[in-house]
C-alpha cells in the first residue's frame, strides 16, 4: 500500500482526486480511503435487494389520507416529516420483528426510553447534567455520517418548563413509593449555595400522558441546574418520550425524542457527556432506548 504524508494536487485533477477518495479518521490518524463509486449490475441487484424502502413504500401507499396526515402530525412533534416518521417507525417495527403499521401518536414516537426496575433492586434514579458549558456531538453538514464536537453555552433565563410524556407500569415495593421527573436548579444568595427543586409527580400505572412544571422566579444567580428521572422503592417499566426542559426560548434536553438514552461517547468525542447517567442504579436496573407496540 503506498504511503505518503503530504500531496499537492493540481487544480484541475482535483474533482478527480476527490470524485474516488474520501477522508477516514479525522481525529487520530489523517487518512483517505476509496469510494466505492462503481458497483457491478450483480451488486446493484443485491443492495436493492437489501433495501427495506421498497417494502416501506409499498406499506406507506396502502395508507389513507387521513391516515398519512396523522403520520405528518406526529412527525411534527419530532421535526420530520409524515413520510420520515413512517419510514423510521416501519423500519424499527421491522427489526423488532413486528408485522403491520404502528398508530400514530402525539405523545411518543418509534423509539421511547425505558427504566426497567426488577428485584433485588427497588430503585434508579437517572440524571443529564446542564453546565453552562459543555460539548455535543453534531453531524456536520453536507456529510452523510460525519460529526464534530460542539462546545454549548447554556445561559439559563427564566422561566424554565418542563414538560414529559410518559406511561408506567409500576408497583410498591417498599415504604416510600415515588416517581418522579425534576429540575434540580443551583443558585446563589447572600453568598450560600441553595437548590431549587422544580418536580412533576408520576403515577405509578398509567397509559400515555403528559405533565409539565414551571420554575418562574428565583431569588438570585442560576449557576446551572440539573435534570432527573427518580423511581423510589419501585418495580416495573417508565417508558418516557419528548423531554423538555425550556428557558431562553428553546428546550436543552439532550436526545429529547429518546432515540438512544443510555448512548455513550468515547475515543474522539470523550469530551461530550452522556445523554442520560444512572446516579443510582443497582443490579436489577437497566435503562435504555427501546420500541415498544404501545
């Protein structure tokens, strides 16, 4: 394999040069790596073949109207398109090995979070911290899978909303049953560090519903806050959906529409916190993304 550090290309070879390679790693070692631009009839068979949009589309126009335009609703909810959100639910539907569409719906989309609670364990509790700055992971544009680490300034302002959808299957086990989503916000007053918690109470059992809270004033300085999910002396499933956690005119929640909850970052985007952290989480407890036929 030939080897080289340093290449000048002439200005009009480099469409060329470009049009056949690629970049590779873009953070450790600097590299190309070839475009597969051309592809056999026999290998076009075979990635058609593999495709799952003929079969969404097929599905998609079996479709009513009515039916297409509760699609664009809930899509709506999630930035995408009724189409976008079809193709991400039916082909989700398809890996869970599940037959026929989905129902729309404005409260929850394809993917959910889910906190699993099983004996010996009676308790998670899961937190997304909210500096006023840290980094993100952002697909940069004009790129198919590339992403770069963004550094975020979160300057809080008041009033802070918070909002959930959510349905339960839980049950007591224990003196001290709770659920709860909250806002733990940290400020400052005549020079002592004081918390101010702004909390939505869960019901233990219920179908899909949405409950919000709002912090409006405070006595002094927000240094930053902090969002948490806690189940006490329970057992059973939260499954949660369209977080938000407004101030300043958007919502800072990060992977608000819970497509990987527990997603982790390492290697060359280390700097970039997790989406959700288990604080407490003992055997017994698990916390992930998942698709479920609600």
């Amino acid at each position: 394999m030939a080897q080289t550090s340093y290449i000048d290309i002439a200005p009009e070879l480099q469409d060329s040069f470009f049009s056949n390679v690629q970049p590779g790693d873009r953070f450790n070692y600097s590299r190309v790596v070839r475009k597969n631009v051309l592809q056999s009839k026999k290998r076009k068979v075979s990635v058609a073949g593999r495709s799952l949009f003929s079969t969404i589309a097929i599905a998609w126009a079996t479709l009513t109207t009515g039916q297409k335009s509760d699609w664009s609703d809930a899509g709506d909810k999630v930035n995408l398109t009724g189409w976008q959100l079809f193709v991400q639910d039916y082909a989700a539907r398809l890996a869970y090995g599940l037959s026929g569409v989905a129902t729309p719906s404005l409260l929850h989309q394809s993917y959910v979070g889910q906190i699993h609670i099983e004996s010996p364990a009676t308790e998670a509790k899961l937190v997304q911290v909210h500096p006023r700055n840290y980094y993100v992971r952002e697909k940069v544009l004009g790129t198919k899978s590339q992403y770069s680490p963004v550094l975020v300034t979160e300057d809080f302002a008041l009033p802070l909303n918070l909002s959930i959808n959510y349905s339960s299957d839980l049950t007591a086990s224990g003196a001290d049953p709770y659920a709860k989503f909250y806002a733990d916000v940290w400020y400052t007053y005549q020079g002592v560090n004081r918390h101010e918690l702004v909390e939505i109470d869960l019901d233990l059992s219920t179908g899909w519903t949405n409950l919000t809270a709002v912090l409006s004033s405070i006595t002094s300085y927000v240094i930053s806050y902090d969002l948490y999910i806690h189940l006490h002396d329970l057992r059973g499933d939260l499954y949660f959906d369209n977080v938000e956690a407004v101030h300043s005119g958007q919502n800072w929640v990060r992977d608000p529409f819970c497509k990987d909850i527990n997603e982790g970052f390492s290697r060359n985007f280390y700097q970039v916190p997790k989406h959700w952290v288990a604080s407490i989480a003992p055997a017994g407890v698990e916390f992930e993304s998942i698709y479920k036929d609600f």
